[in-house]
C-alpha cells in the first residue's frame, strides 16, 4: 500500500493528473487531424465517383469529336490521381489514429506507472514519442497529397485552356458569372 500513499500526496496527485493532460491536449489535436482527414477523403471519392459518370458519358458521345480522346485521357490521369490521393489519405487516418491509441496508451500509462512501478516512467515517454512520431508521418502523407490534388487541378486547367485555343476565345464570352468573371467585371 506504499503506492496508494504516495498517489494520495496532494503534490503527487496533481503532478500526474498533469502529467496526464499532455497527451490529452495530443489527443484533441489527432481529433481535429482525422476529421479533417475524412473530409478530405469523402471529398476525393465524391471527385471519384464524378470523373466515373464523366467518363461514362464520354464513352457515349460520338467519336466525332476533336478532343473526345483528351477528354477521356484526361479523365483516366485524374482518376488515377485521385485513387493515389485516397490511397494516402488512408495511410495518413491510420498514421493519426495510431497516433491517438498512443497517446491514450501514454495517459493510462502516467497514472500506471505513477501509482504502481516508479522506475518504469520511460514507457509512457516512449508512448507519447511515438505517438508524435505517428502524427508526423500523417502530417507528411497530408502534404505529398495536398501537393498531388494541386497537380490535379494544374492538369485540368492545362486541358481547359486547351480547349479554348481550340474553339477561340468565344468560349469565355459565353460563360456569363464563371471562372473568367469577378463581380461582373471580366479579369484573365
């Protein structure tokens, strides 16, 4: 019972509820990581499922058209991009999950460790070490794929402006409010 009177030390108390609130404040922050991580992934299978009914109705017009083939090759790449996207943002939610389950294991193992076995007090600062370690390796797949969404939307405009060489700039007169309007004055 020599453990239960030094955990009844106020001091002792209060140094490992503190102790214990590290991680915690980690853990909110994974929060905020994963739910942003989801977002961003329901966002690319929402661009997914779009670029496939693209794709789809691509294969039911005519041939006829000059650039039916760099639409659909177009389409190809940016499925491919936005598979890759969603392959890291997976990676990324395990990474920040993993993070989180280290970060708990950090906490319980403050009060653990405090309470019964003094000496094994590093365990919980290899917990928290990895755990930040984990967030690190989400935080870099979150900017390997930031960057690939930034490929994604450069290819597209590189095909657009395509597309107006080939038919003239008669394609932005048509557009009235779009992308080459700014609270009704023409830019760009």
């Amino acid at each position: 019972m020599n453990w239960l009177v030094r955990l009844e030390a106020p001091a002792n108390a209060l140094a490992v509820l503190t102790a214990m609130i590290t991680p915690a404040v980690l853990m909110s922050a994974c929060g905020t990581l994963i739910l942003s991580t989801s977002t961003r992934l329901g966002r690319v299978v929402d661009r997914i499922r779009m670029l496939v009914a693209k794709f789809e109705e691509l294969e039911r017009t005519p041939s006829g058209d000059p650039l039916r083939e760099e639409s659909r090759q177009l389409v190809f790449e940016q499925l491919a991009r936005q598979s890759a996207r969603a392959r890291l943002l997976q990676r990324a939610m395990v990474a920040f999950y993993s993070a989180f389950g280290t970060f708990v294991s950090s906490s319980i193992a403050i009060a653990v460790l405090a309470a019964v076995a003094r000496n094994f007090t590093w365990t919980a600062v290899v917990l928290g070490l990895c755990g930040a370690l984990f967030m690190m390796y989400g935080a870099v797949l979150l900017i390997i794929e930031s960057r690939m969404a930034l490929g994604a939307i450069v290819s597209e405009l590189n095909y657009v402006a395509r597309v107006r060489r080939l038919y003239g700039d008669d394609l932005a007169e048509r557009s009235i409010g779009g992308p080459f309007t700014w609270l009704g004055r023409r830019i760009g």
